[in-house]
C-alpha cells in the first residue's frame, strides 16, 4: 500500500509538459531551473481554462509570497463554433495549493553566487477535453497574452 501512494504522488510532482513551460529562468543575471512542479487538482467542474500565479523564488530554490494574477476560463460559442476566453476565479485555489509544492533549483548569478528571484510567473492549464480547435484556442490566447 506504501509503495502505491509513494507512486502516487511521485506522478503527482513530475514535472508536466502543460505546466511547466519554459524550465529555465533568468533574472536580472540570476539563473534558476525548474525542478518540481505538481499539477493542480482539477476543480470540481469540468471547465478549461488556465491561470496565472506570481511568486518569488528564494536562494534555496522554494517559493514564497504566492498569488494569483489571472484566471480565466475558456468558453465555447455553439452557433459560430469559436472558443473565447473569460475571467473566471475558479482555477485560482487549486493552482495557487499546488505552488506551495514547486521546486526550482537554487538560482546562482553570474559569479556562483546565492541569489533570489522576484515576482516570476507560471501557468497552469487546465483542459477539460482536447480538440484541436480548443488547443489553437489555447495557442492564439498565449500568443496574445504570453507571460512577462
């Protein structure tokens, strides 16, 4: 049973190809690598959408002062069959519950030395189906509003 949760929440804090976007970070000559991200739970109802979290990434690589700035959800008109994007505070919980797990490797600068990185931003996306048509949706909406 042990063996089970363990594999469990291994697959838990894998890194994920939806979340885990560009790993490598640079700030101000202060360099980070992702190396722990835990997707979030998916809420209860079964919309997609995505959000965005803000944190600080500290010497030792954890993360701190963690909070949401964006959430939206993604909406399907039926009669012209498009999908559009609304905001939506439904991701904001779940995503901001799953940074507390994130792990980064400690930034170091240029000269090897200890250093801290500021109000970085992540995004989770949380796809109730797949079509491709929702997936250019996703695409189109990230290219308009990439992540600073």
């Amino acid at each position: 049973m042990k063996k089970i949760i363990l594999c469990f929440f291994l697959f838990l804090i894998a890194p994920s190809a939806e979340s885990a976007g560009a790993n490598e970070i640079i700030q101000n000559g202060c360099t980070t690598k992702l190396k722990q991200v835990m997707r979030p739970e998916y809420p209860a109802a079964r919309i997609g959408g995505y959000s965005e979290i803000e944190f600080d990434i500290l010497g030792n690589g954890k993360v701190k002062n963690i909070s949401s700035s964006k959430s939206m959800c993604i909406r399907h008109n039926r009669k012209e069959d498009t999908y559009t994007f609304k905001q939506c505070g439904i991701f904001i919980t779940n995503s901001i519950a799953a940074t507390y797990y994130m792990e980064y490797k400690p930034p170091i600068n240029e000269k090897g030395e200890s250093c801290s990185i500021t109000n970085h931003k992540h995004r989770y996306r949380f796809r109730a189906k797949r079509s491709e048509k929702i997936d250019a949706a996703f695409q189109k909406e990230f290219e308009e509003n990439p992540l600073d």
